[in-house]
C-alpha cells in the first residue's frame, strides 16, 4: 500500500477541504472551502482556485484546453506577484474577478449549493448569497495562494459528442509528491458570453458543491434563509475576508 505525499498546497486544501465536512454550519459555517465556502471546500477551492482558468476566450476553446491553458495562465500570474502569494485579499479579488469569475457560472454555484430553497429567495437575498459565498471562497483561496510552490496541471483529453452540454474535466495536480485529483463540472452556455463555463470543483474525490449543500442545508433548516446570509457574512466579517472600499 503506499502513502500519498501532499505538495505543501495540497496538504493545506486537503486539510481545509476534508475538514469542512465536520465543522457544523451554525458555529458560523466554520469555512472550510477550500475552501470554499466556509472553511474547507475549499480545499477545494484553495487549490482549486488557485489553478482556475480565466480568459474570455471560452466560447472558442474545448472544454480541456480551457482548463489547460488558463491553468497555466493562474499559475504563471501567481507566481509572478508577490503581493498574491503572500495573500493579499484586495489583490486575490481583483484576480478572481478578472481571470476566474468570467468562467465560472456562480449563479449556478450558488442555487446548487443552497438547494431547492434558492427558488424561493428574493433577488437581493440571491445577490447577496453570491456576494458572501464569493467573499468566502476568496478568503481561502488567499490562504491556499500562500503554499503554492513548483507545482504543475495535468488535463486529461474530453471526449465531446454533438450536443454535449456538459462535461467533466479530469486533472492532476502535480509537485513533490504522488498527483492528486482535481477535477472540473462544466456547462456549455448559450448567448452572451457563451462557452464553457464551470460551477462545480472535485478534490481528492469530494464535489465543492454538494459538501455546501449539506452545511448550508444545517443552516437554512434551523434560521431559514436569511440565517444563512447573516452567517455567512458574520464569518466574512470577522474573518476580516471582505476587502474594504
């Protein structure tokens, strides 16, 4: 049997993400995401995010070559500024905005995330869910930028029939240890802005979304949805995870 040995960033956004799934919701989401949302999933979206592609050249590109190619363009980003890699939340947000958030579908992140209740949520209350998930997300993705070191992506091929809508993306994120799975959910989107766009991440064999799912479901059964906006900002807040204007 051997032992899998973790790259100092994917040591970190195992531990984040693996332990989201123990940390109760109430105490306020204690964020696991990789960390996404709370304090893990984001293992996930730790090294997650911090491997996400971003460029607006996604309605013209296959699925893997956009992984591929804007993984490459994260890491090189990454690795170029200082202030990123030690962390700097102002500037991992303005990254995020600029190289990730323009292939995600985080409209779709978030309803899977909170569930059938998304339906019934008010316009300001779905703004302000994707704000604070975002915010969330962001924090750990900071936290993991801090460990990134020599490592490297591997993209598996797509297959693609005609009418394929949607996809999965097998990598492999590789350093000083053995590779450990990373893999992208992606739809194709019509109109504007249309291309492939990603709203769900798979580390070490844990969907980001469906570990949300299960806390927020905590939260929204005990304080509706309105709790849930109030403890994710709360966690955000007291994080110090929102940039100040």
């Amino acid at each position: 049997m051997s032992t899998t040995v973790f790259t100092p960033a994917l040591a970190w956004a195992r531990r984040q993400f693996l332990g989201l799934a123990a940390l109760p919701l109430a105490l306020p989401l204690a964020l696991s995401l990789a960390a996404p949302l709370a304090v893990p999933l984001t293992v996930s979206l730790g090294a997650s995010l911090a491997l996400l592609p971003g460029s607006a050249r996604a309605a013209e590109v296959s699925p893997d070559t956009l992984v591929r190619s804007l993984s490459e363009e994260m890491l090189t980003t990454i690795r170029a500024d200082a202030s990123l890699r030690t962390g700097d939340v102002r500037q991992i947000m303005a990254l995020v905005d600029a190289k990730v958030m323009p292939n995600v579908n985080f409209q779709r992140m978030t309803a899977l995330a909170v569930g059938p209740v998304w339906r019934q949520a008010t316009a300001e209350q779905r703004k302000r869910l994707q704000e604070e998930f975002k915010t969330l997300l962001v924090r750990t993705y900071a936290g993991a930028l801090t460990q990134i070191q020599d490592e490297t992506v591997v993209v598996r091929p797509v297959r693609l029939s005609p009418g394929d809508t949607e996809v999965v993306v097998r990598t492999e994120i590789r350093g000083r240890g053995d590779p450990v799975q990373l893999d992208y959910r992606l739809e194709k989107t019509p109109g504007e802005g249309a291309g492939w766009k990603i709203f769900n991440l798979n580390v070490l064999g844990v969907w980001l979304v469906e570990t949300y799912r299960s806390q927020f479901a905590q939260e929204i059964n005990a304080r509706g949805l309105d709790g849930l906006v109030n403890a994710l900002a709360e966690r955000n807040r007291t994080a110090g995870g929102r940039p100040r204007s």
